[in-house]
C-alpha cells in the first residue's frame, strides 16, 4: 500500500512542462493507491462484459477507494459525449449506434459484483430524440428483475428540457435523481455552453414534483466565488433539491479549463455547514468529492 498525490494528468501528461496550478498541488491531495482483489474484480468484470465506468473516463482520483470499497458508477450510452464542456475528459464527438443490450449487461454486472447500490449514469446523447432516457429506463428494469435488494442512484443528463424524457426515467422509480449543476450561473455559458442554468435548476424541480428525491453536485474551483457557489445551494434549495455534493476542480489536461483556486478542506466544511442549514439532507463536501462519492451512505436518510 502507497499514498501519492494526485496529478490530475495522464502519466505521459505528468511528465511534461505544464502550467503551475497543475503540479503545484496542495498537500492534502492525497489518496491511497491500493489494488486489492476488490479492484481487480471489478476491472474484469468490466473488461468482460464490455462496460464503460465515468471514473476511468473522467478520471477520478477516488477511483482506488471506490473500488476497493466495491463502488463504480456505470457509464452507459457509450463513451463518446455530445457536448464539450471545458472541465471533463469524457471524449467528445460523434457516438456510436445504442448499444440496445448494454442495460441487460450492465445488471449483470451488478448481480455478479454483488452491489448493493448501483450508479447510473451517461454521456450526453443529444442525437437521439429522448437524449437517451429509454436506455436509462430499461437499465433501471433489468436491475430491479436481477437484483431486486438493489438500490439505484441515475445521473441524467439534462435531456434538453424534454419533459417526457424525464417522465421515461422517474416512472422506473429510481431512489435517487441526481443532475449535476456542476457550475455557477454566471460561468455556465462560457463552461458549459451547451447547456443550460435554468433549464437544470427546472429539471430537478420538475423530478421534485414527480416525488423524486433529488440530488446535484457542483465543483468549485473554477472561478466562481464564494457568493456564487452559496447562491448555486439557495438556487437548488429553492425547488427543495435533498442532496448536494461539492469538491474541488482538478485540471484534467493541459487543454482543459485551468484551475482558478484551490479551496482548503475548511472552506467545504464550511460550505457543508451552510448547506445543511438551508435544508439540504445531505451534504458531501471535500476536496476530492464527485458526485456519486460515498452515495450508498446518501440512501438510508432519504
């Protein structure tokens, strides 16, 4: 077992000149590095059964503990995202064909791993005329008929605005809904530009009334301000969103959007504490937290 600090980089990155912000990280950047029979588990299992995970293709540094802690998020409608937002390292261009048999896979590998909360999410398929929400659906039904114990958490796009694509989704009854804010109002255009603040505030306001219980992430780090980021929770509160995480942005090549600022862990405690008071269940918040970071433990009081 080993400790490294995080170079959000690619190894071959690492070892080229680059901006300060990308080396100089602060010391309580630092995860366990261990690849225990857990790990190694759900590599092959993935490998075999030709599954994508968002924590390989973000490149997440909480990849070691999750699965060794038997946690992976289940990346589906392939590996190849629509959109091009300056932050993440999903490949952007134009996907591949639905993969019609890829739900039925992934809840095997759910049965064969044992999982007892499984995370569902997807690139951004605005191709397609439900934006992928009939693939979500299905996904959602093959783990129930397997694994009926299961617990089931969806990261969903924000499917455009299309209402009956949501509608598709919350009628399979997933015991969470999570879409990710990811930014402040006021970078939004130029971070996520296909995207939309409001449209994404209304979405999880639209889930609410459908009697979902709700979640969003939002990373910081990327130029907003302490004002933003707490206006960012008063916006999510407002249409009475149950959960919320928060972490910290790491630059994952060169060509991405740099690092503005690196909040210290006093800062997410804070945040944590102001999230709470407005209402929030939960609040995960901490450097190296992502979205679906320690989302079993999210379930049980919601």
């Amino acid at each position: 077992m080993s400790f490294i600090q995080i170079d959000p980089r690619s190894s071959s990155e690492a070892n080229q000149p680059s901006a300060p912000q990308s080396r100089r990280l602060p010391p309580w950047f630092k995860v366990r590095l261990q690849t225990g029979p857990d790990y190694h588990d759900i590599r092959r299992t993935m490998d075999r059964l030709k599954l994508h995970t968002i924590c390989e293709e973000a490149r997440c540094p909480n990849v070691w503990e999750c699965w060794n802690a038997r946690t992976a998020t289940f990346l589906i409608l392939g590996d190849i995202c629509t959109r091009r937002c300056h932050y993440c390292s999903v490949s952007t261009g134009r996907p591949h064909a639905v993969d019609h048999e890829e739900p039925l896979r992934v809840a095997e590998a759910i049965q064969a791993l044992s999982l007892r909360h499984a995370v569902i999410t997807s690139v951004n398929r605005d191709e397609l005329e439900d934006g992928g929400a009939s693939v979500f659906a299905e996904t959602i039904r093959h783990i129930r008929r397997l694994i009926p114990s299961c617990t089931i958490e969806v990261l969903i796009p924000d499917f455009e605005g299309n209402e009956a694509a949501l509608a598709a989704v919350a009628a399979e009854q997933p015991d969470i809904l999570n879409h990710n804010i990811e930014t402040v109002r006021r970078l939004f255009p130029s971070i996520r530009p296909q995207g939309k603040y409001q449209r994404s505030i209304e979405l999880l306001g639209r889930a609410k009334q459908r009697g979902m219980t709700t979640k969003s992430g939002l990373i910081v780090g990327m130029g907003e301000s302490t004002d933003e980021a707490r206006e960012v929770m008063r916006d999510l509160r407002s249409v009475e969103c149950d959960i919320m995480t928060i972490g910290q942005y790491l630059q994952p090549t060169k060509e991405h959007l740099p690092v503005a600022r690196f909040y210290h862990p006093d800062e997410f405690a804070a945040l944590k504490a102001e999230g709470l008071a407005l209402g929030f269940r939960h609040v995960e918040s901490g450097p190296l937290v992502r979205s679906s970071y320690h989302a079993e433990q999210q379930v049980g009081g919601c």
